[in-house]
C-alpha cells in the first residue's frame, strides 16, 4: 500500500468512527472494501499499531514467552462465528510447521505457517487502552489474536511486543482469498470405499487425511457416507443443544477454526443469550458468538477409533459453500465412552426434538 492510499484509508476509518463510535475492524473493512490487515497497515501512520518482526515459524520465540505475561484473551473467527477465550498459554509443543497449546483453559492449535503478518495494535476508548498482538493471512484476513486482560503483566506484554517489532515494515501486498474447492460429482465418488476407509479410522485425527487422499469435500463425505456414519439434523440443533446444556451442566467441547487456529473450549456452559442477530455463550472465561441464521446444514458425526475402540459424536455445521462454521463434541475422559446424557440429548434431534 502507497502512503497515500494509507493515508485516505486511515481518514475514511477516523470518519466511520466519528460517525458511527466504535467500529469493528473487520466490519469496518468490509464495507471499505480493504482486507482487515490493510486497516491497520494504515494505522500505522498514527502510531495506534506497530509492525511485528515475525511471520510464519518465526513466531514460534515470541509464543513461547507469552505464558510469562499471565492471562490473556485469545481470539479465533471465521466469518460466521468468533471464539474467545480467557487463560493463560500452558504447556505449548511445537514442530516444523504448527505448534499447539494444551492447558487447562487455552487449548490452540497454531498452523505458523498461515500467519504471514503481525501486529502490535494499541485500540484507545474512553473507559480503556487496550493492548493486543494480532495476526494475519496472505490475504489479510485475521488467522489469530491474543489480547492483555485484566490479569496479564501488561509491561511485560508490552515489552515482547517491542522486541519483536518492526523498525522499518515494507508495504504489504494481499493475495486473493483461497477460493473454496469444488467437490467432484457424487457419481465419481466411491462410496464404499469411503465407508471402508472410514469404520478402519485408528483416530479421529486421521479423518482430514482421509478425506484428502479420497479427493471428497467433507460435507460432500457426509452426505455420502450414510446415516451410520453422518445423519442429518435440523439446522436448528445448535440452539438446542446449548440450550439443553447450560441447563443440564453437562460439558462439552466447542471447536472454531480460522485460516491459521483451531481453538477449543473444554467445559460447561451457562449463559445462552440473543442478541444482534448472533446466539451467544456469555461466560466469564468463555465467549462464543455465532450467525447461526448462516448455518446451512448441521450433522451428527460420528467417529469411531479402532486404536481404543470407541466412539465420538460430533455435532458439525455448515454454511452455504460447504466450510465448517463450528463443531461440538462431549468431554469425556482419556479412554471413557462418551456420556450417555450427550447421545441422549444429540439423538434426539434425529427424531424431531430439535425441529
């Protein structure tokens, strides 16, 4: 970007927000019609936001200090659902292309190799200043961010970040977003084979592999593979489920992917509220927000694992191009069946309960 592109954008932004107060960055970007990385490449210019050093697997040293700075609020989101959760990074392994994080409360799986531009943004508001490192795709499109709460060290957040700035970034240069992949027809799937593959599954882990090697979409494999593998249910079934659990208090783990993070949240849920078009998990540790008027189909999974001989449910939806909006899972522990209360509860909406 120019300067001088930099420039109007960052007064077409100061103008949205004088109009308008607080503004979404993503929103905002959207209707300027820029990639969300752009918008902060231009503010720049004021200083609000600073250029991360790092990219790719050289993010790696600046995560592994991030368990030093306390809690922090991560934040995972495809277009139609965002993940928030509160803790700090525990227990974090890394190999030659992803890292992961597994404690007690940020649970992350970390593909570096997607985070091609990072940011050290400092937003200002009248109640607050809120600080956070953000991170973003080849297309400009948010992959991962970490923000400083209420409990994080926040001069020890505020010096990783100064390390690991950039004293002189160069303009940055978006490539189009990854275009969705079209499935082949159904008639040259090989249904049985897919079922084979599928009941000689050692793990869930091994499904994305599978479906790779068959060269099958998978709401495509889903349709396919038949109602002892993928059953249907109505799109409604999310809103039920929650609903049905905050009520309950049984556990569930809830899954949300971005071009460059999965993030899980692993235990009960309690507040289940509407609001602005969105349904919404309002926890104090634990915020979920999704459009599910976007849901266009919505599964029951089922995965069996030949290594432990057990099954696992899986609750998945789906937008209207087929990419994978959330998926929901029972917690259950290492090497447990899963609880009869959640295949109850899921098999219910096979038979209406959630229409």
């Amino acid at each position: 970007m120019t300067r001088q592109s930099a420039e109007q954008l960052l007064a077409e932004l100061n103008r949205m927000k004088e109009e308008e107060g607080a503004v979404r960055a993503r929103s905002a970007a959207a209707v300027l019609g820029v990639p969300e990385a752009a918008l902060l490449e231009a503010r720049e210019l004021d200083g609000s936001v600073r250029r991360l050093s790092v990219s790719g697997m050289e993010v790696v040293p600046l995560i592994e200090r991030l368990p030093a700075v306390g809690d922090v609020l991560v934040l995972t989101r495809n277009e139609y659902c965002v993940h928030e959760k509160t803790g700090v990074f525990e227990n974090m392994r890394f190999n030659t292309h992803m890292g992961s994080a597994f404690g007690k409360e940020i649970d992350l799986r970390m593909f570096f190799t997607k985070w091609v531009t990072g940011f050290h943004v400092v937003d200002e508001s009248p109640k607050m200043t809120r600080h956070s490192l953000q991170f973003f795709d080849a297309s400009g499109t948010a992959a991962f961010k970490i923000y400083a709460v209420k409990g994080t060290d926040l001069g020890a957040f505020v010096a990783l970040a100064e390390e690991y700035t950039d004293p002189s970034p160069k303009p940055l240069v978006f490539s189009e977003p990854e275009a969705a992949k079209q499935d082949r027809p159904d008639a040259e799937i090989d249904v049985e084979d897919l079922r084979g593959r599928w009941s000689r599954l050692g793990n869930g882990h091994q499904f994305n592999r599978m479906l790779a090697e068959l060269g099958i979409g998978r709401l495509q494999a889903l349709r396919l593979a038949g109602q002892d593998f993928a059953r249907p249910v109505p799109v409604t079934s999310v809103e039920y489920m929650l609903n049905s659990v905050a009520g309950s208090g049984l556990p569930i783990m809830c899954f949300v992917r971005s071009p460059g993070c999965v993030q899980v949240h692993s235990g009960p849920v309690k507040t289940i509220k509407r609001a602005a078009g969105w349904l919404n998990i309002l926890d104090p540790r634990f915020n979920l927000h999704l459009r599910d008027d976007a849901i266009a189909a919505c599964y029951l999974v089922c995965k069996t694992s030949t290594e432990k001989g057990l099954n696992i449910t899986s609750l998945d939806s789906f937008d209207a191009d087929g990419n994978v909006i959330c998926q929901f899972f029972p917690v259950r522990e290492e090497g447990a069946e899963e609880p009869e209360a959640w295949l109850d509860l899921v098999n219910g909406f096979v038979t209406g309960e959630a229409a």
